[in-house]
C-alpha cells in the first residue's frame, strides 16, 4: 500500500492494482477527472516524487508530456509514495453519485439531430449536483452513455439533457427511434469536476460546441440564480457547423451575457462570426482589450479536438493554466 499526498496536504492510501484516482474516490477525495477512459486528459497530474505505473493507455498524454512527469490519475496505479502536485476538489465530497431511477417526462426533437429529453425524479429522493456536471444514463438495453445535465442545479423534480445523434449509435437508434414518454430508465450520477470555481471579479468566458452549451446553461443560471458571485464580465461563444445547429438561443439566460454564435461552414448569408469558437475569442481579445485573458477564467463543453486546441491557443495567449476548466465529449457509439 502507498501513501499519496497532494499539494494541498490531503493524504490517502492506494492499493496495488487500483488507480490513483479510484484510491482517492473510494476515500472521499475527489481529484479534476472527466471520462475515466484517459481520453479527455482532465485527469492530468504531475509527479512531484514517487514511482507510477500506467494500467491502460493514457490517450491523451503526448511522450513530451510523460517525459516531464505527468500522468493521468485514472491510469496509473501508484509503485511508491507519491506526491503529486494538484490538490483535491472538497466541495465536490459533497455531492456523492448514486444510482436513481427516472422516467421520461417528455422528448423535443430541438434539431434533426439533437433530442431534449426531460426526466422525471421521484419525489422522495431529492437529487443534488453541481452545475457543470454530467450523468451516466443507462439504456433499457443495458447501454450507459455520459450525457450533461442542461437544467439548473436548483430546479427539483426534473432534469434536462441534449442528446445527439451518433450515426449507428446503439443508444442513439434508443432516442431517435424507441424512446417514449413514461419510459424507465436509471442514472449514475453527479459526476465529473466541471463545475463554476469562484468568479468574483473575474472575465467568465464560456466556449462550446454542439450539445457542449447544455452544462453552460446550467452553469448561466447559477449566475442568474447567485447575483453575489459578481464576476467581471460574462461571455459565451457557441460554435456549430450551421446557422441551424444553434438550436436555442441563450442570451435569455442571463442578464447582460454577450453572446457570440459562431459557424464553421456554409452558410453564405450569415454575416455573424465565423471559424472555430477559440480563434473568435482570441480575436476579439485583441480588439477589445477590456477582455484581457490574464484576468479571465475559461470554462470549455465539447468535441475533443475544440477542447486541445483551445486550451493551447489560450494558454499561450496569455491565460492562466490553472484557469482553463473543461469537459470534453469522447466519442462513443
């Protein structure tokens, strides 16, 4: 058995074979992680002193990255005493998965290829999470897939997600085709550590793509719902290929938000922004140098490829690393 200490001083045990991240989960310690698949990297940690041994692959680490010490705390098992230089996120202790079941309250097909489910909560077992964070749903199948709660944390009874289509998705055949209201289905849940850090003050620049603005509308009406938090300014880009694929409009969400729609192709007659959401944000930094990115806290949904490159554009532009929180969408069928 090793002994695990984060820069913080929270110390935990970690037996041989389990990973750093499962060790620390099973004693309450919650570290960043997202998809525990060593795929969206939010799991990335470096080792300070002490011995590690990887599992499985780590998929998102480059040989650079391994090289200079990081690791991915889902994938490795510790071989020594360890400290690693990342701290763990207590607030989260406080929001513990569990399974629940549910049933469909209602479908709203809100694009061709997007489906807003509403699930019904029974009302005896209150369901508590963090704005930000996501759910394992399970298939009547026996399919889990990962999907982000669109609702506000302070909503009860209910919760929203927005689902796309994945061509030949065996849980996409399951809403686009089978699903129905009343059905049974059970979620694993709250999960992942994308969730609003203090912002008092703060630039709060929201980046998504897709189905990417559902935990961003979570997170919007937490600054609605919390006039205290105060932050500096509020911004939101959301990216699509089509004018069409913004399939809401969110500057109702909060008072005062700027909000940027943003396509990537097509559409000759729009005359908004176009191109990827972070080459538009760091553009707009340079002509508007209210929206400095030193003092800015970035908070990024969607597809693997925005997340990589919007983290390393930004970082080398100037913001903050530790600034940079995301959640990123692997694929799945």
């Amino acid at each position: 058995m090793s002994q695990i200490t984060l820069a913080n001083g929270t110390a935990f045990s970690a037996d041989p074979g389990t990973t750093i991240l499962d060790a620390a989960l099973a004693r309450g310690i919650v570290l960043e992680h997202g998809c525990r698949t060593g795929r969206c990297g939010s799991c990335k940690a470096r080792v300070a002193h002490g011995a590690t041994a990887a599992l499985r692959p780590q998929l998102s680490l480059t040989d650079a990255e391994v090289a200079e010490g990081w690791i991915l705390t889902c994938r490795n098992e510790a071989l020594t005493d360890l400290q690693l230089d990342v701290e763990d996120l207590g607030q989260l202790a406080d929001y513990p998965a569990r399974v629940t079941p549910s049933r469909i309250a209602a479908l709203d097909r809100a694009a061709d290829d997007v489906v807003r489910v509403i699930l019904r909560l029974p009302p005896a077992t209150p369901f508590r999470f963090l704005a930000g964070q996501h759910v394992d749903v399970a298939s009547p199948a026996g399919f889990r897939r990962s999907y982000s709660i669109a609702s506000a944390a302070t909503a009860s009874g209910k919760l929203e997600l927005h689902i796309r289509r994945v061509a030949g998705g065996r849980f996409s055949d399951y809403w686009f085709g089978a699903a129905k209201p009343d059905d049974l289905l059970r979620f694993e849940g709250p999960r992942g550590t994308f969730f609003l850090r203090p912002v008092i003050g703060v630039h709060v620049v929201f980046l998504a793509t897709g189905t990417g603005i559902a935990p961003i509308l979570s997170m919007l009406a937490q600054l609605a719902a919390e006039p205290d938090m105060q932050p500096r300014s509020v911004s939101l880009y959301w990216g699509a290929r089509h004018v069409q694929d913004h399939y809401l409009d969110p500057a109702a969400a909060l008072p005062g938000l700027r909000y940027v729609p943003v396509v990537s192709r097509g559409d000759t007659e729009w005359k908004g922004a176009r191109g990827h959401v972070q080459d538009v944000l760091l553009a707009d930094v340079e002509r508007c140098r209210a929206l400095e990115l030193a003092g800015a806290a970035v908070y990024a949904c969607g597809s693997e490829r925005m997340i990589r490159d919007a983290q390393r554009v930004l970082v080398n532009a100037g913001l903050p690393q530790g600034r940079f929180h995301f959640d990123a969408f692997v694929g799945s069928d």
